[in-house]
C-alpha cells in the first residue's frame, strides 16, 4: 500500500523511500509514522484510551513579525507557539477532532496532540505524520495494528531519507477558508490559552 501525504507536506519519491506505516516501542511509549487516511482514525480511538480529564494542545510557528520581536541576530532560532485547552471530556476531545481534525492533520506547520491530566499520557502528531504515543501502557499498540502499521525495531521516516538534492517541503493550509490560527481564536472563547514560546 502507498503511503499518503497530507495535504501540507511535499516531497520526491526518494524521501519515501522505504517508508511505510509502522510502529517502533521504546521506553516509555511508542513511536510511529502513518499514512495520511490513518492519522484521523487512530486519534479518534486513541483518545477514547485517554483517562479524563483530557487536554489538547497546539503548537504553531510564531509569525514573521513576532519573530522580529524575538530574534535579535539571524543565527537565533525560531519560535512556536504552544497553546493549551485544559479540562476537556472525552466528547469535548472528539469534538475538537470531529470539527479541526482535518485541517490539524493536514497542516504541514502545526504539531498538536491530546494528553491525560490524570495520568500524564500523551497522543503527539508531529512532523512528517511522525504520531507518537507518551505511555508505559501496552494499550495503544492495538491502535496502531488496527491501522494496519507494522511493528519494527527502527523506524523509517522521511527525515532519514532528506539530503541537498532530496527535501520535503512542509506548509500551512487552509480548508474551507480557515487555518490553524482560527482554531486559536475560537477556542479561546473556550479557555484555550498561550502557554509559552518555545525555540524550534
């Protein structure tokens, strides 16, 4: 089977060479990268494995004009944006998941995820559709069977693949005329708020 890429990301062949959905434990969790069609389902059930309550998470690149503000020499690195939204229930994490999944999945710039305040486990969607799973609990691994991911002793991903002549190009999309950045604004109506900044 081919593996998909979301919307927010472009890559050559040869960056996915050898790559395919899998599953890689190591202590304290498991480590993973899924096919596009799969990243949604395995949210869906895996934040049914979460104990309540719930918070989820978003992590957004600054904008050009906050990075002046921050960086003082060009060397200096760049910055994400780390929001929170504490005290969700279950049906409030599949809420968020049924109404921003596909435009948080498909956004090649954001990273995002789901947690446990109760026992600190986490489901974290990062780069390249690299989904890891912070858990000493054997639980989550079903999940990515169910998805049909092998499971390996390492993991390909397309970051073993990139060279000077080989790149992914990674970017910010819009679906149905909103971005991540709307996601913000609307659920901090809900008590969504800035954690911190955080150098990339």
């Amino acid at each position: 089977m081919d593996f998909k890429l979301i919307e927010g990301v472009t890559m050559g062949e040869a960056a996915l060479k050898n790559v395919r959905s899998a599953y890689v434990p190591f202590e304290g969790g498991l480590d993973s990268i899924l096919s596009a069609e799969f990243i949604l389902p395995f949210l869906r059930d895996g934040v049914k494995l979460l104990p309540e309550p719930h918070f989820f998470f978003m992590e957004l690149p600054c904008t050009e004009d906050e990075e002046k503000e921050l960086r003082k020499q060009k060397s200096d690195p760049l910055h994400y944006k780390v929001y929170y939204l504490d005290g969700c229930t279950e049906p409030v994490s599949q809420a968020i998941i049924k109404r921003y999944g596909a435009l948080l999945v498909n956004d090649g710039l954001v990273r995002f995820g789901f947690g446990s305040n109760k026992t600190n486990e986490e489901i974290y969607v990062s780069y390249y559709q690299q989904v890891t799973v912070y858990s000493e609990n054997t639980r989550f691994e079903e999940l990515f069977i169910k998805q049909g991911a092998c499971k390996g002793k390492t993991l390909v991903t397309p970051w073993d693949n990139f060279s000077e002549d080989n790149v992914g190009i990674s970017m910010a999309v819009e679906i149905e005329g909103e971005s991540c950045e709307d996601i913000v604004s609307r659920l901090t109506k809900e008590g969504m708020y800035l954690a911190e900044m955080r150098e990339i």
